[in-house]
C-alpha cells in the first residue's frame, strides 16, 4: 500500500535468464576457434598445402615410376590420391583433440573461462568436434585442389569421377568428426603432453599405411587384411576412391563405408564428448 500524494510502486515480474539455444552455443565455440585460428591462419595452411605435392611428389611420381603400371589399373600417384585425403582429414583432427585440447585444457585453461559463459561442458567439447569437422573439410578441399592439379600435369585425370570427386571434402569432414572424438578419448587418458606420441606413432602411422593408400588392402595376408577392412581409415579411403574413381577401383562393399562411418563416427564422438566432460568436471 502507498501513501497518500506517493507514486504507486511498479511491480515487474522477471523471468529467469534462459541461455541461447544449443545450436548457437556449439556456434560460439566453433566461432572462437576460428578467431584464434585465422591469427595463424597461413602458418597452418601452407603445411597443408605443401605436404601433399611433396608426398605426391617423392612417393606418387618418384617411386611411381619403378612400379610400371601402377595400382589397380592407376597410376601410383593417382591410387594414393584417395588415401592421402583421408590421412590429412585425420591428422587434422587428431593433433586438434590431443594437442591441442591438452594445451587448451592444462596450460592455457582456456574451458575454464568458456565455462564462465552459458556454455556447459557438453557444450565446449561438442563444438570444438565441430570445429574439427570444418577443418577437416577445408584442408581435405586444398589437398583435393593440389592433387587435381598433378592430375592435370600428369595425365591422370582421364581417370577422374567428375561428377562425384567434388563431395571428397564432405567425406573428409566426417572423417574428422570420427577422429576428433577419437583424440578426445585419448586427451581425457593422457597426463603428460609426450605420451601423445605414442598414439601418432602406434595408432595414426600404421592406419594410414594399411588403409589402401600405398597399396591395395587386398594383397594383405587374409588375417591383415580382415583388420585392415576394420579400421576406419580404410573406409574412408574406399569412399574417397569410390568419389574419384567410381566403383569399378573399390572394394565389393563399399556401400556399406558410409554406413560404417555414419555408426563409428556417433559412438566415438558421444563416448568423447562424455569422457572429456567428466575429465574436466573433475
């Protein structure tokens, strides 16, 4: 009640802060690492850049030459084509989620200032999968670029899909989402930055040389061979050649590579998102 000749007292009702949806949230997190990223942006392209003329060059056309006629009916450099931009999409990804995930986590506490924003936890790691995803399709798109560019030079692309080799870069970004959420398994383990070595040496390396990439899978020993159709790598490397080449270069069941994919890449970047959140609630 007020008094006489006083202004009556205005009541508002406040409704309690809601944060931004889900979908700008993962935003916001794949937002500021672009900004951090573009800082450096030509020191982190240029390797992407160069590193596969280089590979190309010294493995595809240098030791191409001795091979005669090639890879499964191709040319040496044009078979590890499709295995080259799986290995980029992958090390993009990986060395994201441990290196830099434990650098962002253990030195820099760069999540604890995120978490003082309306972002949770699910939230930060979700995103920066995401932002491995972008990644993963930009450099997969460079690397794409240098390699049609040898094709051109070399004669291979009389062998090209046309049609098709254009949706390599959305195979690259799947790729990256199913290793980002691989690499978060392996950040949340690890203690030390140097036992990362170990994962790039003992899991990375030998994926990318028994995927198809340098030689078909299918002159493996049958028991090499059953683990080789097993690894993820494998399967984005058949997807690849399948985009490039068309079915007549692939496995019998390369139809099923996106299927693979599709599940593999859920599950990992669930399991990584939770195991990351728990590391960094404790």
């Amino acid at each position: 009640m007020t008094e006489p000749g006083q202004a009556p007292e205005l009541r508002v009702a406040r409704e309690p802060h809601q944060p931004p949806p889900r979908w700008r949230r993962l935003l916001s997190v794949v937002r500021r690492h672009w900004v951090v990223y573009a800082s450096t942006f030509l020191a982190n392209a240029l390797p992407a850049f160069f590193e596969p003329i280089l590979f190309l060059t010294a493995i595809g056309l240098g030791l191409g030459a001795y091979v005669g006629e090639g890879m499964a009916g191709l040319p040496m450099g044009a078979f590890m084509g499709p295995g080259a931009l799986a290995m980029t999409a992958m090390f993009t990804a990986a060395f994201e989620t441990t290196y830099g995930t434990f650098v962002r986590l253990v030195y820099q506490k760069t999540y604890d200032g995120m978490l003082a924003t309306p972002l949770t936890p699910s939230d930060v790691f979700l995103g920066e999968v995401l932002w491995c995803g972008c990644k993963g399709f930009l450099f997969t798109s460079i690397v794409l670029t240098v390699y049609l560019a040898f094709g051109r030079y070399n004669g291979w692309w009389v062998h090209f899909q046309w049609s098709t080799l254009f949706l390599a870069p959305l195979v690259g970004a799947t790729c990256s989402l199913l290793f980002a959420g691989l690499g978060l398994h392996v950040a949340a383990l690890t203690k030390n930055m140097n036992n990362f070595n170990f994962f790039v040496s003992g899991v990375l390396t030998p994926m990318s040389l028994f995927s198809g990439m340098v030689f078909p899978v299918s002159d493996l020993p049958v028991v090499l061979r059953q683990l080789a159709y097993a690894l993820p790598l494998f399967h984005v490397t058949e997807l690849n050649r399948l985009l490039l080449f068309g079915p007549e270069q692939c496995v019998s069941f390369v139809w099923a590579c996106p299927l693979y994919l599709l599940v593999v890449t859920s599950l990992l970047v669930w399991s990584g998102v939770r195991v990351m959140r728990n590391r960094l609630i404790q």
